[in-house]
C-alpha cells in the first residue's frame, strides 16, 4: 500500500505505556489529525514516526517498506516542532541548508533549492536574518521551510500554530494546508484544537491516554462517537452528559436540545453567550450545567421545560463509557421522570 | 550606599597594594622618608622585572600555561559533558555523583603523589607539563558546569538536527558547540584562574627560574631576602600579576556574565 502506515505502535518509558498499540494508516497526500488532551501520546506518536525516540513495539511503514529500524536522519520525515526548533545562532538561510550541508549536496543545488523555498514561503528577504529577529509567524514558516527542503516523504507537524495569535492562526490555516498536501505526502498533524483539526485535516484521530479511540472525518466523529470521551472531546458547546441511570449514561449535543410543552426537565436560565450565528445558553438543572443552542435575537423565558427528540440522544454505558449501538425511547422518558423528582 | 561600601570591602586590598607596590622600603616599614625625597618611585617594578626571572618571562610562562591548559580542558571537557547529558538512569547519576566528589576533593593532597608521577617520567621543569595535572584538576569541575549549560538548551534543537541527518559529532561542532559560547567562555576562565593561582604542583614541579610561574615566583621574591620582607617588590609583582586577568575579564566580560547567569531564569 501506499503511504504511511502505523502498525501496533507502543511506547514504553520505566513502566509506564504511553502509546499502546496505535493501528493508522495515511494515504498519499492525505492529512490527518492527531486529537487530544495533554498527555494522550499524540506527541509521542510523530517522535516515534520520526525516529527520535525507540519504539517498545510495532512497525512504521511507508509505502509498505518497514523504516523502523532507520535513523531518524535516513527517513525523510519532515517535521514541524511546536517551538519550531530552529537553529538561534545560525541564519534563515543556514538554517534551512544545514540539512543539505551536512549530507554533501552540492552547492548549486542547494543554492537553487534555497531558493525555491523561499520564494515558495515568500522568504526571500528575510534569508539573513538570526530566529530572533522574525516574528512568529515568519518563524513558522522557516520551521515548514526547512521541513519541505529535505524532501521528505513524510510530513510531520507538532501543533505549528500554537505560538500564533488567534487571527493568524485561522489565516494560515488553508495556506498551510495547500502547502503541505500539494507535495501528495502523507501529513501527521498534531493539535489539541479541535477547530484546527477540523479545518487542517482530511480525518481526525482522537486519542486519550495512549490509546487511539476514533478515526473519521470531523462529521462521523460528531454524529457517531464509539465512545463518551470522543463524544464530549469532539463538538463545541460540549456536549450534555446527564448523570448515569440503570448502568446507562445519555448524552444530548446541545444543538438538539429544545423547549417542550411537557414531560422536559426543568431549568433555569442562568446566562446566555452570543457567540455571532447562535446564542449559548447555560441552563441549571437537577442534571448540573446543561449547554443550549439557541437563536441569536431572542432570549427564553427565565424558568424552561427542556427535552430532546428520541433518537437525538446517545447512549454510553456508564463503566466502560462505551456507546451503546441504540438508544431506547423508554430511556429518555426514565431519564427525565428522574430528574424531575 | 551598600554597594559602595561593599565595593571598598572587596576593592580596599587591591588599592593599598597598588599603594605599596609604588613606595620607598623605608617608607614601608615605618620609618619617615628623608625629607627632600619623594617616597614614591618606580624601584619595585624595575627590581621585579629585571629580577631573575624577570616578572616578563614569568608571566609570559603563566600566560601560555594557563591557556594551553584551557585548551586542553575545553577540548575534553566539552565532548564528556555531552556524553554524559545523552546517558540517562542510574550511569548517568553515578558518574555525576563521582565528577562532584572529584570536583570537591582538595587538591593540595594530591602534589605529592603528582611529584612521583612527574619524577618518574621525567616532567619536572616542563612548563607545558602542568598542563596535564592542571587539566586534570579542572575537568570535573568543567564537566559539570558544561553539563548543566548543555541541560539548559531546549531539546527539540538537538531533535532538529537529527533530522536534519547530524550525526552526533556533527550536531556537538555545528549545533551544541556554538550555542554553548557563553558557558565555555565563562568556564574557560575559572580554569584560566585556577591555574593562574596553583602554587603546590608548580612549586614541585618546577625549579630552573626561567620556568617559573607567577605563583611560584612570587614564593621566591617573597623569600628572597632572610632579614627583610620585601614588601615593595612584592606587591609590584601581585600587580602585574593580576594586569593579565584584568584584560580577560574585560575582554570575556558579555559572555562571562551571560554564562553564570546561566539557567537561572528560563528563557
């Protein structure tokens, strides 16, 4: 096959696993996202791709050849580090050729490829500056220039954006994204912003505790988690998790909440957050906080009724926080008579 | 205020030395000075450089000493500090446990052994061969001041040149080696003093006077004389002496303040 492809990927540091058994495959240009909180292996994950760090198991292949055994200076993996790792003493300029220095490239043509980057990242001017002297989004850009210079076969990226202010971050997004899947590598890109993953990424795999959950694209994610962690991790207003009942846990997104005449939980309004196309309401009830979507122009009564269509709600199991494949009808109408005692 | 009289505390031995090194011996040890006579003169500083050795070849000796000495610290120094960064679990914590003790242990118990060593094979009175004890003595110390700038420096660098195919020579002269300019300036010059100012292994090891250094000589002014201490040319030559030390600080003086500070704060 071709691409990348991640086989049983497990890491191990004294005892303590913080990568178990990742199955991934990448296709030829196809960009996907790493997801999730602090800590869940998405970091370790690219290291181990690159090279930097030992793998405990599995395989890395690219394109079907087994490269796990080489150095991380033999793999062709281009990658992005989110400090962006470049070199402080030496130059733009130096610091994208240093790669091609050491590996014997010719001057010629390390001079035309130089140059090409920097036209590419349009660079040009800045090609004797020190790191010190760019700001962070020319920063960024040295960090993919040097990336893309080694031609690599692999492109690996460690949240690129999270040095950046918010209103660069979302310019660069789609100029990002053209430069890194118009080469038709396969692209790992690492984030704990799922906004970001979404707009950079053709699917997104979430992960939490060293272990990957789901793999989709951002819509299968949200309409059908496997599990509670991928269905409050992915969407924003989170989504309502009611408190569990009969070894069974509900869920309802706040988009699908809604005003009902009768038979709703009651609630009260405690502050409504504009946020442009829609207003969040944050609603009090016997369930705790519950999250709302509401229109803009208008506000609700100050004391609601709140329910939910049947088939709107997902259900988990309350122990493993597994998904349950249906959810009855039965069990809404006992969520919410227990929750109006 | 508390700075300026700190700066006397530690300035005041300095200023009376420079004081004594320009008065008349008489002057020096209480008598009046002859009335039409300046107590001032120039004798001491004549009498230590055209003394034998003269104070030139002995500082001249000192100098090429404690540079070579520098060196050759640095040169060793540096790949062992790195070394011992990459090292992780108990070997890393043993030999560093060890690099302390020897950094700790005093030296002064050391010269005699280092006399037999030198006698048997025959370094008495090479001056460059000092080098070697001197190198020695320092290198643990070195070693872990190296190290700990070498800790402070981010790791994604080293990552970086990894990938971009450094093998680890070329990552310690291209990537660590010139970010490390601070802490091997400032490093290199405690070594720089502490050969300047060893006085034991240099007393032993040395006795033609053209190959003396600064301390060991000064030991011979100082007892030059068995009825006087000759003040004069005593201090004549502490200043000279500290002339040389004076230019490194000046000249080092940016990197040697960015080198202790180092890890301090983080950047």
């Amino acid at each position: 096959m071709r691409g990348l492809q991640l086989d049983q990927l497990t890491r191990q540091v004294a005892g303590r696993t913080l990568l178990e058994g990742l199955d991934l495959k990448v296709a030829q240009g196809e960009c996907v996202a790493l997801l999730g909180p602090s800590g869940c292996g998405k970091t370790t994950t690219l290291r181990l791709v690159a090279g930097l760090d030992p793998l405990s198991e599995g395989r890395v292949l690219l394109d079907g050849h087994d490269i796990s055994h080489l150095d991380p200076g033999q793999r062709r993996v281009g990658m992005v580090f989110q400090s962006y790792a470049l070199y402080p003493h030496l130059s733009v300029a130096d610091n994208l050729t240093l790669g091609l220095r050491v590996r014997g490239i010719p001057t010629s043509e390390r001079e035309e490829r130089l140059a090409q980057i920097l036209a590419l990242l349009q660079l040009e001017e800045l090609r004797l500056r020190r790191p010190s002297q760019l700001s962070g989004g020319q920063r960024q850009r040295v960090a993919l220039g040097r990336a893309l210079l080694r031609q690599p076969r692999i492109m690996l990226l460690d949240e690129p954006m999270s040095n950046l202010d918010a209103q660069l971050r979302e310019e660069l997004r789609p100029e990002l994204r053209r430069l890194l899947t118009s080469a038709g590598h396969p692209v790992l890109y690492v984030t704990h912003d799922q906004q970001e993953a979404v707009g950079m990424a053709d699917r997104i795999a979430v992960l939490d505790q060293g272990r990957l959950q789901q793999v989709g694209n951002p819509r299968e994610l949200h309409h059908h988690p496997v599990n509670r962690f991928v269905a409050s991790f992915i969407g924003r207003p989170a989504i309502n998790l009611f408190p569990p009942l009969a070894g069974r846990q509900l869920g309802v997104r706040p988009e699908h909440l809604q005003l009902v005449p009768s038979d709703g939980i009651p609630a009260r309004l405690l502050r409504a957050e504009w946020s442009g196309p829609q207003q969040v309401l944050w609603l009090e009830s016997a369930a705790g906080l519950l999250r709302m979507l509401w229109s803009p122009t208008s506000l609700p009564p100050e004391q609601l009724l709140v329910g939910w269509a049947d088939d709107a709600a997902l259900a988990f199991d309350e122990r493993s926080g597994e998904r349950l494949p249906c959810c009855e009808p039965g069990w809404n109408r006992d969520l919410i008579r227990s929750l109006q005692q | 205020m508390m700075r300026i009289l700190l700066l006397c505390w530690s300035l005041a031995p300095l200023l009376w030395q420079l004081r004594t090194s320009f008065l008349v011996g008489d002057v020096l040890v209480g008598e009046q000075s002859q009335p039409g006579l300046s107590p001032w003169t120039l004798a001491n500083y004549r009498l230590v450089l055209h003394g034998d050795p003269s104070l030139i070849q002995v500082l001249l000796n000192s100098t090429v000493l404690g540079l070579i000495t520098t060196l050759l610290t640095l040169i060793l120094a540096l790949p062992c500090a790195y070394g011992l960064h990459a090292l992780r679990g108990h070997l890393q914590r043993s030999i560093h446990a060890g690099l302390v003790g020897a950094a700790l242990f005093p030296t002064v118990l050391l010269f005699l052994s280092l006399l037999q060593v030198a006698r048997s094979l025959g370094l008495a009175n090479h001056l460059l061969a000092l080098s070697l004890p001197y190198a020695a003595l320092s290198l643990p110390f070195a070693i872990l001041l190296l190290q700990a700038a070498i800790n402070d420096l981010p790791p994604e660098l080293e990552d970086a040149a990894r990938l971009d195919g450094l093998h680890t020579l070329q990552r310690l002269r291209l990537i660590v080696a010139p970010l490390l300019t601070p802490a091997l300036a400032s490093t290199g010059l405690l070594v720089f003093l502490a050969s300047w100012n060893e006085y034991p292994i240099a007393l032993t090891w040395l006795s033609r006077s053209d190959r003396l250094t600064l301390p060991a000589a000064m030991g011979r002014i100082a007892s030059s004389s068995v009825y006087t201490i000759p003040y004069g040319p005593y201090a004549a030559a502490t200043v000279l002496g500290s002339l040389p030390l004076l230019l490194l600080v000046l000249l080092f003086q940016r990197w040697i303040i960015s080198g202790l500070t180092q890890g301090a704060v983080k950047g």
